[in-house]
C-alpha cells in the first residue's frame, strides 16, 4: 500500500510517499525560513500564500522520484492541525481534492502524532507500551503511549513550548529565526555554568513543564549585561540551554523512575538538539531502556511523518473510506484521538 503524506502545518511544505513493503519512496520538503527570517518569526499569511505555490510541484517531484503516477496511490494523509489555519486549509484543500478524484480515502493526521511517528520510521522500532517526550515549537509534551492512536497525557508545558523559548531567546539574542540550531550552534562555544538560571516546576509533584520564568530570566540577565559580547551571548545560549534541558530531564528521569518505561521516544523540532539527546543516552544507561529519536532530517516537520501515520491508520483501520471532508483544526488535542 502506498500514501501520499502533505504537511503544512507551519512554514514547511512538506510531502512524502510511504510503501508499506519498501519504506519511504520519495521525501521532499520546502523550508520557508528564508522567506520568514526578516520578520523574525512565522507570518501565517505568507506561509498560506507560500504552499500554495509550492505544494503541487512537490507532489509532482514525489511521483517523479518514485517513479510512479498518481492512480498507484491506496490513500492520501494530511496534517489536519494543530496549527496556523491558513496553512493547514491549503495541505487539506489539496489532499482531500486530490483523494477525491482518485477515488480513495484522505486521512486527517494530527501533527503531534506525525513527529511521534517519525522515530518508528527506523528499522528497528519500540513496543508499545513506550514512553513519549514531544518537544517543538508549539508543544512541549509527555504521554505514555499505550497503542497507536492511545495516548495518555502526563505532563505539558504550563505556558510557552520548550522550542518557542529557545526561539526567543534567540530572538533575545539578537540571533536569526528559527532559534533552536541557532542557540544550540552558539551554546557549543560558551560556559553553561556562568549563569543560574531557574528550573521551574523542577521540585513539584506534577510531570509539567514552565518555561516562561526561564526565559524571563534570560531577559533580565540579558538587560543587566547591557553590550553583549560574542563571548557574553554563548554563554547566555549555553546556561539557558543547559537550565532547558534540565527542564525536560527532571521530568523525564521522575516518570521513568515511578513507572519503568522499556522504551522512551523523543521527537518534535527541539529532539534534533545534540545536548537533549547525549543526556537522553545517558539516561538510558542508567535506567537500563532503550532511547529512540527520530533521523536527524525528520525531526523538525515533514511530509514523511504524515505518510507514514497515515500508512499505519490504513493498517489499524483508522480510516473512514468516503470522508473527503476538509478537515483543519488550529487547536487539537492528542488525546482526542482515543477511542
Ligand atoms: O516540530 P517543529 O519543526 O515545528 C513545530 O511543530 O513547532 O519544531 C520547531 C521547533 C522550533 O522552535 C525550533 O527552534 C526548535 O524546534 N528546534 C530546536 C533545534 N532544532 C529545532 N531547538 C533546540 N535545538 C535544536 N537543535
Ligand atoms: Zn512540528
């Protein structure tokens, strides 16, 4: 069985084809940071306006790359949110026309489950149950997933996602959108021990996450130092970064001492950061489980992510065959996806 994945959530467009027997066959993704950069962050109307252009000659170079025609589809799967409105409309429009044409059905995906999903699209995969860290620009997330589609929440973050606040720090820092490589890249040259920064939520019960004091706490020291240096910014990058971290480690490490997960999933944008994932192996080690990350070129989003949910919903039977409905939900909570 083969799917066509489209996600255009945010400022990617994204589009893939997953074969059940030979993986992925084609992958191919258009980055709108360049387009986005010199207003320091996501203008959803651009980003509309922007898939819109590139979403078919996408679809087309897919086919072309897998060397097959659109009638040798079994399904198409789209992220149907969370995310911008006009963005996801445009992925949606597309994918249920397309699907209607040809006669087979459109799966709405929920994009958290996509980045989920994309740490199974490995050789060697979890079982069930395993559990899940989700971090990316708009969610910070932990679940125990019991099945596919059965998700139990455990924690999330209280206010900003954990990449929204590496974001703006960046932004702090006066360096360029998207944040997250840009403060891991400037963090690797500086002294994660010069300042203290707070980890909130880290001495209660709860497996929430807050990331607002954090960044707030940035802000101060950052006004305080008044003139950065180059040296004064890397080391701002570095103890925020590693305060971060913690952030998500202490969390981590209570849930999988209370509970014993055999296996831990991290994925969403911010899995990519190199410190998250040395701490995460460490982890491993000394709770004896297994880490598993998505490829590093699928952690931010893709269109892989969606072809392959949407393979696995046409497995499970999670599809309903005539519903070419136009599906988009800017707010959507995984959870809703339990049966
Ligand atoms: O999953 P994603 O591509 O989009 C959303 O669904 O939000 O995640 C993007 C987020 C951004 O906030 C970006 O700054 C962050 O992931 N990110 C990182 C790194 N690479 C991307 N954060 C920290 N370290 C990284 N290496
Ligand atoms: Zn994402």
């Amino acid at each position: 069985m083969r799917v066509l994945g489209i996600e255009t959530s945010c400022d990617e467009t994204g589009v893939a084809i997953y074969d059940g027997d030979k993986g992925l066959l084609a992958h191919e993704l258009y980055s709108q940071v360049a387009l986005h950069q010199q207003y320091g962050g996501v203008v959803p109307e651009l980003a509309a306006r922007d898939h819109v252009n590139k979403i078919l000659p996408l679809i087309r170079q897919c086919c072309e790359q897998a060397k097959m025609v659109l009638s040798d589809l079994n399904a198409i799967a789209y992220t149907a949110g969370p995310g911008l409105m006009g963005a996801l409309l445009t992925g949606a429009g597309v994918a249920t026309s397309l699907a209607y044409s040809l006669d087979i059905p459109a799966i709405p995906i929920h994009h958290m489950e996509g980045h989920l999903q994309a740490a199974l699209l490995t050789d060697e995969k979890p079982k069930y149950p395993f559990l899940v860290l989700l971090v990316s620009g708009g969610h910070s997330l932990l679940l125990s997933a019991r099945a596919f589609g059965d998700y139990e929440l455990l924690g999330e973050s209280l206010d900003d996602a954990v990449g929204e606040s590496f974001d703006k720090v960046a932004k702090l820092l006066g360096l360029p959108y998207p944040g997250g490589p840009a403060v891991a890249k400037l963090a690797t040259i500086g002294d994660a021990k010069r300042f203290q920064f707070p980890r909130p939520l880290a001495n209660r019960d709860s497996y929430d996450f807050s990331f607002s004091g954090l960044k707030t706490a940035v802000a101060n020291t950052v006004n305080q130092l008044g003139d950065l240096s180059q040296q004064d910014k890397a080391d701002v990058a570095a103890s925020f970064q590693a305060a971060a971290i913690d952030c998500l480690m202490i969390k981590l490490k209570k849930v999988q001492v209370q509970r014993h997960y055999d296996a831990i999933v991290i994925a969403g944008g911010v899995s990519a950061n190199q410190l998250l994932r040395q701490r995460l192996a460490e982890l491993a080690v000394d709770t004896g489980c297994q880490v598993y990350f998505p490829p590093l070129d699928l952690c931010t989003d893709n269109g892989a992510m969606i072809a392959y949910t949407g393979y696995q919903c046409l497995v499970q039977q999670r599809v309903k065959p005539k519903d070419w409905q136009i599906h988009a939900k800017a707010r959507w909570l995984l959870t809703a996806l339990n049966s």
